[in-house]
C-alpha cells in the first residue's frame, strides 16, 4: 500500500466513490447480535486463517522471522490451538520470544531476540488489502504519531460493538453529540461514519479547535468537511464540526441539559478529561445533567475524573480503543469501578505477560494484542500495548456477559506514555530535548530536568517540566515554548496534541529537585505513583503501580 501524497489522495478518492454502496444497507441490532455471537464462536478459525494469509503467506511478514526464531510453523500453531486454546497458544508463543514492543512494533526501535537483530516499520503491519481509506494519526491516542488507514470495511465490521455499546446502556436512540478533534484524529470521523452506517448518526460534532488550529490545520479541515458534505449528498444525515474550545465546554453541557429536558437523555462521546470539563461547566452554571450519558477513553478514567463526571448527575460510560484496532472493550452494565469494561474476544485476542518498567524496576503485567477480524487496520500479533491493568473472568450479570463477552478489564495504566485530555505523547520523543536542547539553552545538566505527569485536585492530568532550583530561569515561558515546539514538530499527530494541551495549560513548570531512577527522564502518573514509597506484590484486585504516593 502506497504511503506517499499521491497514493493517500487516491485512496481517499476511493474511499468516498465507494460512500454510496457503504451506505446501500444497514444493521440491525439483532444482526449486530449474530454477528458477534458468530464471531466468539469462530475466533480460533479466524487467527488460525490471518496466521495462514497474513504472516505464513507474505514473505515480508516481520513476524515470520520471530516465528522461525521459535522454530515454529503453521501446523505447530494450528496443534496448539485444538489442544490448549487461543489464549494459552498466544502465550506460549510470548514466551518463546513471539512478540512486539510497543516501540518494535512502531518501528522506533530495532527487534532483537535470541541474538540476531532485525528493523521493522509501522506501515509493515498494514493490512495489505486496504484499497479505499482516510488516513487516522494515532498520536492523539497511542503515542508517537503514524498513519493508520481505516477502511469502510473495517467501519462496517466495528459497527456491532458500536450498537451494543449503546444498546447495553440504554442509549441507542437518544441524541448524540460529539466533543472530538477532526482529522487527523480518527475518533470523530469514525463515529460519525459508523453511526451514520446503521442510521443513528451524531446530531451535533463540536471539535475542540481554536483559531490557532484552524490556521495549522488547512488541510485536513477540507478533508473532514469533504468527507461530510459528499455524506450529506447521499441523503445521510450527518454534522460538519463546529469549533468549541475547551475552556468553551459550557457550550456542550448546555447543549447536553437542553437536549435531556426537551427530549429526556442525550450522549455526549468525548475523551475523559474533557468529559470531565463538560461536568465542572454544567456545575458551575447550575446545570443538572441527570438523563445525560458522557462516553468516552482516550486515557484512564481515574477515581477523581469518574468522581468529578457523577457529580453533575452524567452518568459515565468507559470505552478502550486503540486506532490499529478499533474498540478493544466495552463498559459493562454492572461495573466493579468506572473503568470496567468487557473485552471484545471476538474482535482481539488479550494476553498478559510480566514486564519490568524502566525507571521504578517494578513488574506489571502488561498487555498483549493479536487481531482476529481481516477488517483490522494493522496485523498484530502479541504486541504490547504500552498499557497494563487488571484482566479477569468475572460474572457480572449485564447484557455484554450475556452475549459471551465473560473477561472484564478495568483500571487500565499506561507506563510508558503521557497521556492528557485524551491526547498522548510518547516521552521518549523528548529526550533530546530534556538532555541538550534545555541545557543548553538555559543551563544545567541533562540531571536537571524531567517530565512529571500529576493529577490535581480537580481531577486534571498535569505534565510538569520539572527543573532543579539549582538552574536560574528568568523566563519560564521560553522554557515551556520549547518543549511545545518539540512536540508539535514530531508530526501532525504531536501538533494536535499540544494544540489540545495548550488550551488546556496542560504543561507546567515546577522547580524542584527531579526524583531519579534506574530511568528516570520521564514519570507518567502510575510510575510518580512509586517514587516515594514501597510497592507491594499485585493483587487480583489492584495493579502493582497503582498506588498513589
């Protein structure tokens, strides 16, 4: 698949010319039943057939090499699933060293296993019969930016975990609004496409946007407002975004208490924080957003977030998703917490295996990825997630466990990335501007500053750029300024991320003294979790990092 300006542009031009067949049928919710029940009960026949077409049938699979490395072919794969199952073949072939980093599998970093040494990119991974597509960015999700085509194809077979995410919590037929980036960010136009697909689309799309972006991001705003507009032509109801900024989140949570006292509920998608900046506008205007559902990801929903949303009377609605896949889990009718969420088995393959985060030397069990839908956008095999959390088979009683989704994960943490106002920044992209460019520039060492990611009082996740006292700074916006420069120069991705951070001052700077580590550049909020005491052995009900200090 052509990565180039041309090979995206015709791309894009197929996607739309392909929008009338898209939209010629629909499904229903009992279909979207079926169709996962089928699914569940295929899943060992459908790895079985990507093993076979995906990796055993291209030469160029970067996973052929690891799996030679095991000494392992397709019939071993296919003996190992009828004798122990999917998941235990999935995890006897991590340990055989039949896995990706999260970094590997970006192509950041070069896979090494049993003494040979080999590179991979991230377009390796595409699914190689994508021929219509718009092109996402993950690094408003995943960490370092890079593109993922979504197809209609794909659209289409995520569109059942969509209709029972919102059949399960009652909302399938109430008003929906989205408070979501455009393009490049993935998450908005993919809703407004799957939900325009089965005939349920958003009625209102406010983007986080100031006028700063509107200027940055020419391009990709005629995109979205392209795509919408041949839509609309097709008869298919469907918003343009409208700009909100997010000190403008009253706009959405009137929007939300009008809807609800004229039409008794509504939905508003979002990431967490901003979810969470919906409810602290609503509090503060005296809104009651009781009748209102936020649903949304993007970071972890934290005790202090969830706590925040309920208190204006919305009632929260976990999703996990990543852009390579799609959705990964759905938010259970009868949660443990507000991050419980059902893993979609009939969609991925979800493993756990031990991993020793740099910096605090502590172990957690990180989670594993393989795709089990041909629609999926990238071919995964045990890739890690950079996340870990808590995994289990647990009977809960809700409509999802009904349907055969019995493994919930809740609690999810991510120990690499820093993740804020549902945007991420992988910290490594910073190194040389922590190690040189800062010293340099103002002085100090390389010792002398870090990255520190905080939740405050509110609830809001904070990246502070730690810097020791020992180094004067008169002009702690320069600082701040070329740390922002850093980030919204690694890509568009990146740029979308500190345009979202800087409207919501996301980035600060703290003197104080860094706290090192093994590997201490960087400490996303689970790992500052560790710094100042000890950490006990995990338990089935808590992940080993969660604990705050």
């Amino acid at each position: 698949m052509s990565m180039t300006a041309a090979g995206t542009a015709l791309a894009y031009l197929r996607f739309v010319r392909a929008l009338p067949n898209y939209f010629s049928s629909r499904i229903t919710i009992e279909q979207a039943t079926e169709t996962v029940q089928q699914r569940l009960q295929q899943r060992e026949a459908h790895f079985l057939d990507l093993m076979e077409q995906r990796i055993f049938g291209n030469p160029r699979s970067p996973y052929l090499p690891l799996l030679r490395l095991a000494h392992c072919e397709l019939g071993d794969l296919r003996d190992m699933v009828r004798q122990r199952g999917l998941e235990a073949t999935l995890l006897a072939l991590r340990e055989a060293g039949v896995y990706l980093t999260f970094q590997e599998f970006k192509g950041r970093e070069p896979v090494v296993r049993h003494g040979q040494v080999f590179t991979v990119k991230d377009r390796d991974f595409d699914n190689p019969f994508f021929d219509a597509y718009f092109q996402a960015q993950t690094g408003g999700s995943t960490g370092i930016a890079s593109k993922v085509p979504v197809s209609q194809n794909h659209l289409i077979a995520s569109a059942p975990a969509e209709m029972l995410l919102r059949d399960t919590h009652g909302v399938l037929d109430v008003p929906m609004a989205l408070w979501l980036p455009i393009l490049p960010a993935g998450a908005g136009i993919s809703t407004v496409l799957m939900s325009a697909y089965f005939r349920r689309p958003p009625e209102r799309w406010f983007s986080p946007g100031t006028t700063r972006e509107r200027r940055l991001s020419l391009g990709y705003r005629l995109a979205t407002q392209a795509l919408i507009r041949f839509v609309r032509r097709l008869g298919v109801t469907a918003p343009q975004p409208e700009w909100v900024p997010l000190d403008q989140a009253i706009t959405v949570a009137r929007w939300a208490a009008e809807t609800v006292r004229e039409r008794g509920a509504c939905v508003v998608r979002t990431f967490v924080s901003m979810a969470l900046r919906v409810a602290l506008a609503a509090q503060e205007e005296g809104l009651d957003l009781s009748g209102a559902t936020l649903i949304g990801g993007g970071e972890p929903p934290t005790e202090a977030k969830v706590r925040g949303i309920e208190r204006s009377g919305a009632r929260w609605v976990p999703l996990y998703a990543m852009t390579e896949v799609g959705k990964v889990g759905l938010a259970c009718a009868h949660p443990v917490d507000g991050s419980d969420v059902h893993v979609l088995d009939d969609a991925v393959g979800l493993i756990q295996y031990p991993r020793v985060l740099p910096g605090p030397e502590i172990t957690v069990n990180a989670l594993y990825l393989t795709t089990l839908l041909p629609t999926a956008t990238k071919t995964m095999l045990n890739v890690e997630s950079d996340d870990f959390g808590i995994l289990e088979e647990r009977r809960c009683g809700c409509p999802l466990e009904a349907l055969g989704y019995a493994r919930h994960l809740r609690r999810i943490r991510s120990f690499r990335k820093l993740t804020a106002e549902g945007m991420t920044v992988d910290g490594t992209t910073l190194v040389q501007v922590l190690e040189e460019a800062l010293p340099a520039r103002f002085g100090g060492t390389a010792l002398d500053y870090q990255l520190l990611e905080e939740e405050d009082e509110a609830g809001f996740t904070r990246l502070h750029l730690v810097v020791s006292p020992k180094v004067r700074i008169d002009d702690e916006e320069a600082l701040l300024a070329m740390v922002q420069d850093a980030i919204r120069q690694s890509g568009p991705g990146e740029s979308l991320s500190e345009s979202i951070w800087h409207q919501a001052q996301t980035l600060r700077v703290r003197r104080t003294e860094p706290v090192w580590s093994a590997r201490g550049k960087f400490m996303p909020l689970v790992r500052h979790s560790t710094i100042s005491g000890s950490v006990a052995a995990p338990t089935k009900e808590e992940p080993q990092t969660d604990r705050r200090s």
